[in-house]
C-alpha cells in the first residue's frame, strides 16, 4: 500500500511528521500529489496551541480533518496539487483542496477547485483566504465611496483590504500594530496606519486582528451608525469591551462573519463551490503575492508551525514546499 507524510499536533505545543497509508482512489475520487501547503496563521495556531474550546470541537473542524480536538489532530486547509489519478479530464490540473499538510491524499472530486494555468500554484494557497476575505464582504455589504477601516494586516485583513479598494471610490486603510506590515499594504495599494493615527468616522469596520484592543479600536474608528464585523477568532480566549461613552448614542453595531457558511446575503444563490470558484479566480491579482512572506520544506514543519504559533517566526502565509516529499 502506498504512503503518505503528514503533519499532526502530536499534544499542545509539539507537532511531528507521520507516515500512513495512502488509499486507492475509487471511481469519483481523485489522487492529489501536493505542491504546496500554507498555514493559516491565526486559527492553525490556535490549533497547536490546544485553545479549541470544547464548545467548538465540532464547529471547528476542517473539512477532512483526522484525530479530534485538542489532540492529536490533522489540521489545515490551504493545499495546492497536482492531480496524478481520477476523472481524465483532471489528471495533469493543479487543484486547490482545503486538506491539511500531508504529502498525497485522495478525496472526492468534487473537493477539489481547477487553479486556472494563469496562476501560480504557490499563489493559490491563499484561494481558502480569499474565500473567507469573499465572505466576509459578503457579510459587510460595502457600498460604492464606502469609507473602509481593516483593523490586522494579517493573511485575512489585507485580502479583505486588497478585495475592497476595488469597490468605486472607496477609501480603504489597514491598521495594525507592526509597522513592518507598511510595506505589504504598499505593494497592495491600500493606505496603511498605525493605531494612533487611525482615521475615524468610518462606515465600515472589518475586525481581523484577532485581539480584544483591535475590536475596542474598531468601535472608536466606525462613524455614527456605522457597523462592525468582527471576523477574528478568538479560541477559548474571553474578550472584554468598554461599551460605555459613545457607543449607544452613535448607535453602533457589531456583527460577526465566518466562513463555515455562506453568508445569508448570498446563500440563497451562491453554493461552497461557486464561493470557491470566485476565490481561485480573483487570484489572477499578482499583488496577492504579497501575502507569501515565507517558503520552508516540508522537513522543517513541526519547527516552523512552533515557531508561528509562539510569534518567533513572523510573516503572514508561509508556504510549505512538499514538491520532493514522498
């Protein structure tokens, strides 16, 4: 029987590489040979660190995760191969698939997304981003001369920012505490600020920075009813904020936004595939790749999943290179 490699969260804190079988595709399935993986940074560290709360154990699982929460657990979504068995017209595409780092895999193929010829494989990783930067403003419902406040430039915040410039006349600013992220979002053409120059009066409010400060900023940034959406996830962390002073005579609102459904704005005419679809698509954008600031082989995981986990290895979607892996 053939094998496969895969990452698994051995216990909180510690991954490590695994050898299992690798099935025989059956009629409707197809056998992919990753490329590439990305890590999602802020949920897959949640993950590794074990900060699941039970609550979520089932909410939370990812498509064709293994082992259950809190560990040992196979976890991601973010895989870029090639297809090598299955339906004809299939075999030789490269495919997005929301399956976790594992070096080959079989699945349905149905699960799989065609990445067009035009995009680079490495820079459709980040399809399960824009998926989620799509629903998000799906969500949020931004109007054309929107004044827009992104609060994290991480993977998420700069793919809504990125998506939302386009809209006609809006003014879109990232905030974020790391001034490094200026010269992502420059190579993004969306303004960048730190949180005390943060512009006010904003119609809209995207919360992706995953911290209770950035969601306290949000509400000082929205205008007079303006609205919210909070699409940070906060794992088994308790966020507390001052809804004092202004908050009721502005009449604010916060919504939240996530991706395990499509937005009720859209679910009655858009499926998980057309959601996808769209995705893969809007990454013909060359300035998405901006958001790939680190590659490592698939021998270094387990150190570069620790080190992202507890903040020593900074950047927003690194990549894992599974080209020589067996």
């Amino acid at each position: 029987m053939r094998q496969a490699t895969a990452f698994w969260v051995e216990r909180p804190g510690h991954g490590a590489l695994r050898r299992q079988p690798l099935d025989e595709p059956r009629r409707g399935e197809v056998l992919v040979r990753t490329l590439y993986t990305g890590i999602s940074r802020g949920t897959e560290s949640v993950v590794f660190r074990g900060e699941v709360p039970e609550s979520e154990h089932t909410r939370m699982r990812a498509p064709f995760q293994r082992g259950d929460f809190p560990a040992p657990v196979e976890y991601g979504y973010l895989n870029v191969g090639v297809v090598e068995d299955g339906p004809r017209a299939l075999i030789g595409r490269t495919v997005f698939t929301l399956y976790p780092h594992q070096s080959a895999f079989v699945v349905p193929d149905s699960a799989v997304a065609v990445v067009p010829a035009d995009i680079p494989a490495r820079r459709a990783v980040l399809a399960g981003a824009v998926e989620t930067a799509v629903n998000v403003l799906w969500d949020a419902a931004p109007l054309v001369g929107d004044r827009i406040a992104v609060i994290g430039a991480g993977m998420i915040g700069c793919a809504v920012a990125r998506i939302a410039s386009g809209l006609p006349g809006a003014d879109v600013a990232i905030i974020d505490v790391d001034p490094d992220k200026a010269a992502v979002c420059e190579r993004l053409g969306v303004a960048f600020c730190l949180p005390d120059q943060a512009p006010d009066e904003r119609d809209l409010v995207i919360d992706t920075s995953g911290s209770e400060a950035g969601l306290q900023l949000a509400l000082r940034c929205a205008a007079t009813e303006g609205e919210i959406i909070e699409a940070s996830w906060f794992g088994d962390r308790s966020v507390t904020l001052d809804l004092g002073g202004a908050f009721h005579s502005r009449r604010l609102s916060i919504r939240s936004s996530q991706v395990g459904m499509v937005s009720p704005r859209r679910r009655g005419t858009r499926s998980f595939a057309d959601r996808m679809a769209l995705a893969v698509a809007l990454l013909r954008d060359p300035a998405f790749d901006a958001l790939l600031t680190g590659d490592s082989s698939w021998r270094d995981l387990p150190g570069i999943m620790a080190g992202i986990a507890d903040g020593s290895t900074p950047g927003l979607c690194h990549t894992i290179d599974w080209r020589d892996a067996a």
